[in-house]
C-alpha cells in the first residue's frame, strides 16, 4: 500500500501586473520537512473548484502577504492599509471558513493569522503604529537578518503553540504593521508580545486551527524549534485523512 503523504495546499502570492503566481521556499520546504507534500494552489475564486480543493486536500496554508481589505470586517481603508490583493482575500476568506466548518487543519501565518480572524467574524489593526497610542509598541517590522528573532512572546499553557514551543514563552521575528484586534468567537489568543499585541489564535475545538504573527518558515532553516508548528500541522492532516505517513 502506498503511503501518501498528507497533501498540503499552500496559498499563493499574485502578482497582478506580470500574472505570476509565485511563493517563497520557506513554507514548500518547510512542509516537506514536516512529512507533507506542498502544493501550490493556483489563485481563484471559483467556488467549484474551491470546492474540490476543499475536498481533496488534507490540510491549508495561509501564506503571508499584503493587506486584507478593510471592508470584509466592517470598517473603511484608512491611508495606513497597505496593499490589498483582491482574489486572494476571496480566496482564502472562503478557504478559512470551509476548513472550519469541515475539520480540516489550517495554518495561517502573517497574513495568513489575519485572514482567519476576520473570515471567522473578528477585527484587525489596520496599522498598530497609527492606532494604538496608549502605549508603546515594539518594532514589529525588524530590520535584521528574517531569521533572526527580535521579540519574545509569553504563551498560554495548554495551547498548541505552547506544546510546540514545549513552553510559555518563544523567541519569533517580526514583520508586519497589522494585528489581530477583537478575536472572533470562535478563536482564541494563545500568545502576545510584551506591548499585548496578539501573535497568535487557536480555534478552540478544531483539530487544528492555528495562526502565528511571525513567520516560522524564515526561522526553521536557522533553529529547528521553529519547525515544530509545521510538523504538528501535518501530523493534524494525516490524522484529519486517516492515512499513515513516514
Ligand atoms: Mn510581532
């Protein structure tokens, strides 16, 4: 019997002047490392085909990426929204919601944390440099080496990510102006930096629903620890499948 691996679609980059699909090797390889077998998925937003890779596929990646348009929780563009990338936020608003209602794991990074909030009802900064002004914030958008860890996180206990990290606290870079702001209903925050902003969320009955502010698929190349998530979220989809893998 052959033993399939489990089949990971990965969320693709556009880029809307050359119409080129495209993604950085950090996640491909990174779930290949993990005992999955990545799959580019093309851009669309046609739902029967949606639909089928909703059906066939074990497991989801939310890449990173520009901007989700402000109109999908509720609010206006203000001038500090960055770049909004149309089909993908249908895409993967539509990708997010499915996986939930079918059990299927998902793994949302950057971008990828955002789109899940806010396809499952919640709100985000739309920068957190410009409206947060209670405090003061750490420098979410590092200028170092993008493996190179720049700010800590505190982990809840019994979380995903706290099993992953095999503790209550991990060393994560950072790249990004927007944040998760009101949790949806169904989600909950699992880790914050030391300025309270929101790193991570967790569904709380899913199989596996995790999404990370940092991006581990820049880290796990330089400090194994970083790959954990990636396994724990393939190790979900083989078990979401039923099949065996090495
Ligand atoms: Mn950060």
């Amino acid at each position: 019997m052959i033993r399939f691996k489990p089949l990971i679609g990965i969320t693709p980059w556009y880029d809307y002047d050359k119409r080129l699909t495209y993604i950085k090797d950090g996640y491909i390889e990174g779930i290949a490392k993990a005992g999955g077998l990545p799959v580019l998925l093309p851009l669309t937003v046609d739902e029967e085909l949606l639909e089928e890779i909703m059906a066939r596929f074990d497991g989801f990646l939310l890449s990173g990426g520009a901007d989700i348009d402000a109109v999908y929780y509720g609010e206006h563009n203000r001038p500090y929204n960055g770049e909004i990338s149309p089909y993908r936020d249908r895409m993967e608003i539509y990708i997010a919601k499915r996986a939930v209602e079918l059990n299927k794991p998902l793994f949302g990074i950057c971008r990828g944390i955002q789109v899940m909030n806010v396809a499952l009802g919640g709100t985000l900064y739309q920068d957190i440099f410009s409206q947060i002004k209670d405090r003061e914030l750490l420098k979410h958008s590092q200028n170092a080496p993008k493996w190179y860890p720049t700010h800590s996180i505190s982990i809840e206990s019994g979380s995903i990510v706290s099993t992953a990290f095999e503790g209550d606290t991990a060393n994560v870079n950072s790249f990004h102006h927007q944040a998760v702001k009101d949790v949806a209903p169904c989600l909950k925050a699992t880790s914050w930096s030391a300025d309270g902003i929101i790193e991570s969320i967790e569904y709380k009955d899913h199989i596996f629903a995790v999404g990370v502010q940092w991006h581990p698929e820049l880290m796990w190349q330089k400090d194994p620890v970083h790959l954990r998530l990636f396994e724990a979220f393939v190790a979900a989809a083989g078990e979401s499948r039923g099949h065996f893998f090495k």
